[in-house]
C-alpha cells in the first residue's frame, strides 16, 4: 500500500480501514480498478462503504493534480475581491499543502460535471434551475485598456515590452497601423500565437469605393490636400494604380481578393506561428498603412483598408489571462464599421493609457486632443476608471558627456520627476476632462522599452515598466475567476442539499415569510432613490433644453465658418454631409456637427450622471441601492433553526449574483443613455445633411451652409425636447427593469429554496463539504460547520474534518 491510498483514507475520514487496505496490498493504481464486490470485502459495514463508493466515484472523474506548483502557475492571490462575495483573500503562506487556483477551478469544475450527470431526468421547476445554473456558472468578464498615441509614440514597443514579447508588435518607425484596431490577449487555448483578421463586409467596402471615388471625382483641384491623399492611398495599396482608369464596379472583382477569400466569404482569418517574430511579419500586411521605402516594383499589395480589426493572441501570457490590450488609432475612423467597433471598445474600456514621447509630453497638442474629444466617451459614455499618462523614450533625456553612469541615472530620473509634474499641470487645465474624470484617476509614468530591455543605464525600476505589469496583475487578480465560480458552485450545491433534507416545514414557512417582507422593503429603498433620480435629470435636461435653444446657431457657425480653412473647407463640409455631420481628417481631428448641437444638453447632465453611474469607488449606480440591497440571510441563518442554514446560503449567493448581473445591465445600458442624445440629434439632422449632399454646381458651399442652418433654425423648438424625452425613457425603462429583474429573481430564489422539497435530488453532501472546504480556502473565512441534515445527524458528524 502506498501514501496515496492512506492520505485518501484519512482525508475520507476511514483511516479505520487502512490496515485491511495494507493487507490486501491496494495500491493507487488498483484503488481505481476496485469493483463492488471488492469493496465489500474490504469494508462490510453499510454506511462506511457506500461513503467509500461514493468518494472513489468523484475522486475518478476529478483530474490529477500536481502537489508541486510550476513557475507559470499563479498561486491564490491576496489582491482583489470577488465580485460575489466581501470576503478578501488571506495571505497564502501560512497554508501548507494548498493548491493553486488553476487546480481548484479544475477540481470544482469536474465536481460540478458530476452533480449535473447526477441530477434526475426530469422537468420539473428545480431540476431545470439546477441544469442551467450549472451551465452557467462560467464568467468570462475581460477588462479592456485601451492604448492611444500618435504613430512614432511608441505604443508597440510600450506593450512589447510590458506583455514580455519584444517582437510581437512592429515598430511604427517603420510602418503605422491606421485606421485598424488591434487586440492583444493571451492564447489559453494552445501555444501557438494567433491573429485573427477580421474584415468589414462586402456590402461596406463597396459603399466606401463609391464614397472615396466621389470624393476624389469631386475634388481633383484639391490633390494637396491630406484628405485627397489619404483617399488615393486606400485605392493604391489594393489595387495599384489600376483604380486610376476602371469604375468602382470592377473593384469587387474575385482577382483582387485572391490572397484573402475569407473577406468574400464574410469570414475571419486565422494566422499562426510559432514565434512571435514569425507571426508579426505574417499580419504586417494587414495592419500598416505604408510599406517600407521600397522599390514600387517591390512593394506587395496591402489589405489594412479592408480589416475591421486583428486580434493577436500571445500562448500562455499570465498578464493577459483577463486583461485585453487594444491598440486604438486616434479619434475613430471614417468608414462607419470600424467608427461603431472603436466606440464601442473605446466605451468598454477600464483603463486608458495614452502615449507620448517624453521630451514633448506636456505641450504635444495630439494627446490633449484625444482625451479631450473622447473623455465622454471613456467617462460618463462608458467604464473608464483611470487614465495613465505613459511617456515614452524617458531614457534620452539622458546626456552622459563626462558623467559616471550614476550620475546619468540621477539626471533621467530627475528630468522624470520633471516631465511629470509638467503633465499634471497641463491636466489639471482640461476642464471638460476633469468633469468626467478625477485627478485621483489621472496617473503619469515615464517609461523606457529600450532601457528595460537592455538595462545600460536604468535599472528596470527604474523604467517603469515593472508598475505597469504590476498594474495589468492587479487586473487579472480583481477578476476573480475562480472563487467567483467556487461561489456559484457553493450555492448551487447548497440549495440541492437543502431541497433534499425534508422536514422542518414550520420553520421554512416563518423563513419564507419573512424573506418576503424583507424583499418588499428592500425593493422600496430601491425605488425612492431612483424617483429622486428621475427629478434630478429632468431638471438639469430642462435647463439644457433652453440653454441649447438660444446658443445652437452661434455654434454651428463655429463649425460652418471656420477661420484658417479657406477654401479647403469646401470638402470637408462635403465629407460631413455624405458621413451625417461627423468627419474626421487624416490627422485624426474629429468634426462632429450632431455632438457641438448636443454638447449644451450633455454639459447640463454631466455631474448628474456622473454621481447616479459613477465609475470610480465601490458605491455602485444610483447612491449605492444596488450593492446594498439585502434579504438579512445572515442574520436569518443566527437567529433560525440550522435547518434552513443550506438554504439561507444559496439565497446569499443569489443575492450577489442579481448584483452583479444588475450592476453589468447597468453598467452597458447607462452608455445608451448618455448616448442617447447625440443619437436624437443625428436622428433629427439627417434630412438637411440628404438635401445637402446632394447640391452641385456654382455656389455649393453657400447653399450646403444655408440648408443646414435654416434645418436647425426651423427645428430648434422640437429638436432639443425630443433629446431629453428620449433620454428620460431610457432612464425609466432601466430603472423599471431593475426594479423587475430584482423582483422576479429574489422572488423565485426564495421560492426555490423553501418552497421545494427534491424528493428524487440526490445527496450532494460531500461534494458540498469539498467544495466550501475550497470557498474558505480561497475566501480565508473560518470554517463552516459540518452540513447539518435534519434527517441524518450522524451523517453529518461523520463528515466532520
């Protein structure tokens, strides 16, 4: 007999029986080869041996797992929370003999696989529950940083080095990735590296030729101009200058797509290597917007005009486990499919990183403007928490002459320090930004990828670099994979033990009403602070309304009659009426027409929102209501009979999950509504921007200027009210809904849980007794006691540890 076989013994609480086991000479191998029979005769007694079955049949189909923990294992982490349960992470090192995080989601996992295979066929209300709570139980919330700076910035060297992958990402030296999105994340699947193409459709591109060939029809005198030429580039780079002499038409021909029929089949296309080197020269074509100088004749057909966004997955990469890299180009884009894609990630996004050369970091005008013009969109129009400032290249300020290579370092570090305070400075200035987000939120690193590489003259401290792979961890470990499924699991199986237990009807029944009256009042405390909210917006709408009325005319002209366009304005009031009134230029300068007529009705709401939906802190929306509705299960479980203790347990769980799933509706729909009213303004200037785009001949930026602002002169009265009706629905419908969603669930959870008894639900103590032995583990809470049957208190003090 070997240590395997005494350990499980021991563990199962039958060490009474290891010395038979001894005697007939049951090793690991043979423990799994024991037939019934076999078991009989080593352990007669009813109730030990079909406690051994039952353990021997879940020790079969949970995985193998390794005592020793690798390098690349993370083990339990002390950072973070769950997002389902206030209970924080204890240090590890006191534990002896505990698994890594991995090992126990595994064994969870296959422990919840068995339950499933376990529980009857039938259709019943439970049954069904149980299955697809089971199913369920898996979460894959991935938190996005977004990384924005201009080309030559060095963003793909910042997340090379960042990520451990020093050739993943070519250097905008050489080529610049316009217009095209670009994801990292880590490949858990496999360990190859990975880039997945994914295309804008057919029907897209073909409205982009006949948009780019009317534009350049329309403006040949104009061929200087950076718009023309950004134009001529996109047909150049995929079809030569063939596009000179054929019409659009002949474009969407299957030759010019030979190298990438995915696109002509509305697919993806999936690039793999074994290196990352291998890898980036594989997508290079995909992403860049100009070839290295090249003989023309050398020069290979580019497709980045034609991609959506190219998701590149790293094999095994633990800062990416959870954590997604995009890198963002500037201001969104033109074409319409990869403007909603950029801001829609751009909205996602937890954390924003812009990157600038250090030796310009306060006074690079590009920068400002990117925060500037997307601060709603990352702040009360999404989820951003921080910004950080990242600049780059902070290693050549450094000026050796005839200085010892301490005192080099002395003078980068200093300089740092400099460049730092510049960039506050220049911060605490945007006083648009700092309506949406806090200096508390505003960080500033001064990085080097070379120095952190190389390590000559800073150590890697020093560089910056290890607190942003720091701060990518914290990410990771906040996630809480694996006690959020732990927790999950805990609850089900709480609520399968408890329906198995009969019993005790008396007592449920006083439960159960109480839990509803407790419902009742929580719902309440939930509805006034929304009445309240409701107020609070319609009175600052209203405000904003007026204010939008007297002011719109004065600022369309800003945008009509600009001072230093002269007649290049011409075409970009051109690109604004075919794009409805949002153009952006090749240097990544939004116009947006529909946004300067709204800016009146979002400045009167913006403090408003930012206090009802706020993304930093813990309080959660609308004053905290949310995260601090509770049914008093844990008061419940100290002052009832222990005979609802399984129940109250999996209510718990419930309870944090209808959080949770509330705080993420709100969290994506609150984007809508903030939304909602540029959306209406668009809505409501469209007609002029048709009528516009279709005047020609002599006098045509006169007449497009006339019908735009006689449109809003006549509209003025009905347009602006209209914006504010339809963000006060939006907000009722949301608040209608969680109101119902908080209803419906509760109520069918307490019902569940104390008004069903599983008379054909199978045991599940033991699996219940594993699985909350990993939940105190990971949660660092003491030690439940021994699950309490109110039929079967032996049972229950033999499963004692």
């Amino acid at each position: 007999m070997d240590d395997f076989v005494c350990n499980k013994l021991t563990e199962w609480n039958l060490s009474e029986w290891i010395q038979t086991f001894k005697d007939h000479k049951v090793d690991k191998e043979s423990l799994y080869c024991l037939e019934d029979h076999h078991i009989a005769a080593l352990i007669p007694m009813v109730g030990p041996q079909s406690k051994f079955k039952k353990r021997l049949k879940l020790l079969k189909v949970r995985p193998s797992t390794s005592k020793t923990n690798d390098k690349g294992k993370r083990k339990l982490d002390l950072q973070g929370e769950s997002s389902q349960s206030p209970a924080r992470k204890r240090p590890r090192e006191d534990i002896q003999g505990t698994k890594t995080e991995e090992e126990i989601l595994s064994d969870v996992k296959y422990i919840m696989r068995y339950v499933h295979q376990k529980l009857p066929h039938q259709d019943d209300k439970l049954n069904k529950f149980l299955k697809n709570s089971i199913k369920h139980l898996e979460t894959d919330k991935r938190e996005v940083v977004g990384v924005f700076g201009k080309t030559g910035a060095g963003k793909s060297s910042l997340i090379n080095a960042v990520i451990g992958e020093q050739d993943l990402l070519p250097s905008g030296s050489i080529s610049a990735c316009t217009s095209v999105m670009i994801k990292v994340e880590a490949n858990m699947r496999n360990p190859k590296y990975e880039a997945e193409i994914e295309f804008i459709t057919k029907e897209e591109w073909k409205e982009e030729l006949w948009t780019l060939f009317n534009f350049l029809g329309d403006n040949e005198d104009q061929e200087k101009d950076e718009d023309y030429q950004d134009s001529v580039e996109k047909l150049s780079v995929l079809y030569g200058e063939e596009w000179r002499n054929k019409s659009p038409e002949n474009f969407m021909d299957k030759k010019y797509f030979r190298e990438i029929p995915e696109f002509l089949l509305s697919k993806s296309k999936i690039l793999t290597s074994d290196t990352a080197k291998e890898l980036s020269a594989k997508f290079v074509k995909y992403t860049r917007s100009e070839s290295k100088e090249e003989d023309a004749k050398d020069v290979k057909r580019l497709y980045w005009p034609l991609v959506k966004c190219v998701t590149v997955r790293v094999p095994k990469n633990r800062l990416l486990q959870h954590v997604t890299l995009v890198d963002l180009p500037g201001n969104g884009d033109r074409n319409k499919s990869r403007d909603r894609m950029w801001k829609k990630v751009v909205g996602s996004c937890s954390t924003v990183w812009i990157v600038t050369e250090i030796n310009r970091a306060a006074s690079e005008k590009e920068s400002w403007e990117i925060l500037e013009e997307s601060c709603s969109l990352m702040g009360n129009g999404g989820e951003c928490q921080q910004i950080h400032f990242i600049c780059t290249k902070s290693d050549s300020l450094g000026r050796s002459g005839n200085q010892s290579a301490a005192g080099v370092r002395a003078q980068i570090l200093k300089q740092n320090e400099q460049a730092k305070k510049k960039v506050r400075a220049e911060f605490s200035k945007l006083k648009d930004v700092k309506k949406q987000f806090s200096e508390e939120c505003f960080k500033v690193f001064t990085v080097s990828s070379k120095e952190f590489m190389r390590k000559k003259r800073l150590d890697p401290d020093d560089t910056e670099i290890p607190r942003l792979q720091e701060f990518l961890q914290d990410l990771n470990n906040s996630h809480s994979e694996t006690l959020n499924y732990v927790s999950g699991a805990r609850g089900i199986l709480s609520l399968i033990q408890g329906a198995s237990s009969r019993g005790a009807a008396d007592i449920k029944m006083a439960v159960f009403i109480e839990l509803e009256e407790n419902l009742s009042l929580e719902l309440d405390k939930v509805r006034e602070p929304m009445k309240e909210t409701v107020m609070a917006f319609k009175k600052c709408l209203s405000g904003g309304v007026e204010k939008s009325k007297s002011s719109c005319e004065k600022v369309l002209k800003s945008v009509l009659y600009p001072t230093k366009k002269g007649g290049a304005f011409h075409m970009i009031l051109k690109c604004l009426v075919q794009n409805g009134g949002i153009h952006k230029t090749k240097k990544g300068k939004l116009i947006n027409i529909n946004m300067k007529l709204t800016s009146c009705l979002t400045d009167s709401i913006d403090e408003e929102f930012k206090k009802t939906f706020p993304n930093e802190g813990n309080s959660g929306p609308f004053n905290g209501v949310i995260n601090a509705f509770s049914l008093g299960t844990e008061k419940l479980m100290k002052k009832e009979c222990e005979n609802v203790k399984l129940q109250l347990t999996f209510l718990k769980t419930e309870e944090e999950k209808m959080k949770t799933n509330l705080n993420k509706l709100i969290r994506e729909r609150k984007k809508t509504i903030y939304s909602s009213l540029t959306t209406t303004i668009e809505e409501k200037m469209k007609p002029c921007y048709d009528r516009a785009k279709e005047i020609r001949g002599e006098g045509t930026l006169k007449n497009m200027r006339e019908t735009i602002e006689m449109h809003v002169h006549g509209s003025k009265n009905d347009m602006f009210a209209q914006a504010k009706d339809a963000m006060m629905k939006q907000l009722r419908d949301l608040m209608l809904e969680i109101l119902e969603k908080q209803c419906n669930m509760m109520q069918k959870s307490i019902e569940l849980s104390l008004k069903t008894d599983g008379v054909s639900i199978p045991d599940v103590s033991v699996e219940l007794e594993m699985v909350k032995k990993y939940y105190n583990e990971l949660t660092g809470s003491p030690d439940d006691d021994a699950i309490l049957c109110s039929d079967s208190p032996g049972q229950a003090a033999a499963l004692r540890p």
